[in-house]
C-alpha cells in the first residue's frame, strides 16, 4: 500500500476553525433534527459524522428522489462474504429507488495476507447502478483509511464513510446534472483536516473557554 506524504496547508488553521463551527450550524438544520433515516447500521460513526450523512442523504432525496443509505459495521466478516445477500435483511427499512453503501473495515479480504476492509456498493437497480462510478466511491473511502499517521483507526473510519457517502451523492446528484450543496470536497487535504478537526476540537473548545475568552475578555475590558 502506497504511503500518502502529507503536507501542511497554508489555510489548515482556518480550516479547523471552520469545522470546529460547523456542527453547531447542523444543530440550527431543520434537516437534522429528525430521527435517522440514512444511516441503517452503525457500529463505528460519531454523531457528528451521522448528522452529516442524514444531512446530505435527505438533500439528494430530495433533489433527485433517489435514497441513499449507509451501513457502517464493525463486524468481521469472513473471506468471499456476500455483502448483497447481507443486505437483504435491511430491504424492509429501504424506499426504491436506492443505493446501499457499506463500510466493513474488520471484513477479510484474504484470510493468507489478513488483509482486511471491504466497501459495497450495492443500488436497487441497474439504473441507478448507472449513476455513480463504483471505483470513485470506493477509492474516496479507502484512501482514507491508508493515509499513515498518528490518527485513530475510529477518526479514519468516520472520515471515510463520509467521503465515500458524499462521493457516491456526489455522483448520482451529477447524473441528473444536479449538485448538492452539502457533501464534503473530495480532497485528501480537507479530508486530513477533518481528522484533525475530529481528534482536536474538544480541546480547542476547552482551550477558548477557561483561558482564551477569559484573556480576551479582561483585554476587552483594559484590566490587566
């Protein structure tokens, strides 16, 4: 597996200070305060990561009347699993026309290497198997995960659901000569910047209130 050199970027700090913000202006999104409907299984994404799928799943319903959904499991599925057959189970909480991404990072590929991970992509029909390029979504989810560095295995896998999902949107929205205006670039910068945004945020968000606010509040106010 090809090692990804990662640069930083000149706008990296106003990046995660953008995403910082953002969950707060999902809070405000009337299309995120419904029950889930997008996400069927999810055993690894963070709320956050949920809210933006819902968001951007309820968008391309919306625009182009084509559902998509996401199954996010950690279990480990064995060598030459059938992911279509698996799938069936969730058909009863699927509206056609649809298509299924499936993010399996604890699947084996082969049990001789143990090399393990696996994305289906599976659409209720051969039409809508026509609106996305399978190599597209899938190469958005697993460059993720093949990205070395020092980020939990639980920040990739929530990033690469999501570029995968927004890819495949993405894709179907582009189909139609539609686009949507809430998927993520599909750029590995942002992409690193969004782990980042994941493993930092809390502390910077403590970091603001009991010592940058204080400091900047006493500044305001001419005491020293």
């Amino acid at each position: 597996m090809h090692k990804v050199k990662l640069e930083a970027s000149p706008f990296k700090e106003l990046a995660i200070l953008a995403l910082c913000l953002f969950p707060f202006f999902l809070q405000a999104n009337p299309l995120t305060n419904t029950l889930p409907t997008s996400v069927l299984k999810n055993d690894l994404l963070k709320i956050e990561a949920v809210e933006l799928i819902e968001t951007m799943g309820q968008e391309l319903q919306s625009k182009t009347g084509v559902h998509a959904y996401a199954i996010a499991s950690n279990e480990h599925f064995p060598e030459h699993f059938n992911l279509v057959e698996y799938s069936k189970q969730y058909e009863v909480n699927m509206t056609k026309p649809y298509v299924l991404f499936i993010f399996a990072p604890y699947a084996t590929i082969t049990k001789k290497s143990g090399a393990q991970g696996r994305v289906g992509i599976i659409p209720s029909s051969e039409l809508v198997r026509k609106m996305y390029d399978y190599d597209d979504v899938r190469d958005a989810a697993v460059n993720i995960v093949a990205i070395k560095d020092s980020n939990t295995d639980e920040d990739k896998f929530n990033v690469a659901v999501l570029q995968g999902y927004s890819v495949l949107t993405d894709n179907i929205a582009a189909s139609k000569g539609l686009k949507l205006e809430t998927t993520i670039p599909d750029e590995i910068g942002m992409m690193v910047n969004i782990l980042r945004f994941l493993v930092y945020s809390g502390t910077i968000i403590l970091l603001w209130i009991f010592f940058l606010r204080p400091l900047w509040m006493r500044r305001k106010n001419g005491k020293q």
